[in-house]
C-alpha cells in the first residue's frame, strides 16, 4: 500500500491523498494523521480528523506521537512531512508515511476540510 522514496540517507514511504483518507476512516484503524503546518496554516484549514504538531515543535512534543500506530503525517506540499518522517525514523518509529502531495493535493481531490 506505501510507495517507498529513496534518497541517499532514508527511505520514507508515501501514500496518496486518497488512499491517506481511506485508511484514516476506515472503522478501526490504527492509523492517525499528524498536520506538521505551523498553528496558523492548520487553523486556516486543515484534513479532517488530522492533529496538529507543528515540526517546529516536533522534538519537544515527540511524546505525543503515539509509537503502536500509523502515523500519515501532511504538511502544504509534502516537504516539511517528509522532514518529519525522517526525524520520527531517526528516533526509531518505523510506522511513519508521508502524505504526498499535502494539502494541496488534498483539497484537489475535494477531500474533506476542516
């Protein structure tokens, strides 16, 4: 279901906007996703159900990621997810996905908003 990126340090997988929105409402997921905009972008709209943990505040608020679930992280663009895919792997959280294409994609596909 993921698709791997490869670059010289990390393999971070990604998934779809789609697929990102299936697999958070599907009944009895274990996955949740983390919006890694600063407080002001998530506030102007953000993926439905998505919590906020801005990757400024990644490392000091690191205890909130719960460690036993898939964690889809979604930033603008997927820039800043990817960032934090690779600080969430480097301290040993294996279930960590970047939501390609981030909001952007997210609201082209109409996919719902908050």
């Amino acid at each position: 279901m993921f698709k791997r990126l490869f670059d010289t340090r990390s393999s971070i997988p990604s998934i779809s906007v789609q697929d990102a929105w299936e697999r958070v409402t599907t009944p009895k997921t274990t996955a949740m996703m983390i919006d890694v905009r600063e407080t002001w972008e998530f506030g102007q709209g953000h993926a439905r159900g998505a919590r906020n943990i801005p990757l400024s505040q990644l490392g000091k608020r690191f205890n909130e990621v719960p460690p036993d679930r898939d964690i889809l992280l979604i930033c603008r663009s997927g820039h800043r997810s990817l960032q934090a895919a690779k600080f969430l792997q480097q301290q040993s959280l294996e279930r960590v996905v970047n939501v390609s294409g981030g909001m952007l994609s997210w609201e082209m596909h109409r996919l719902p908003v908050e």
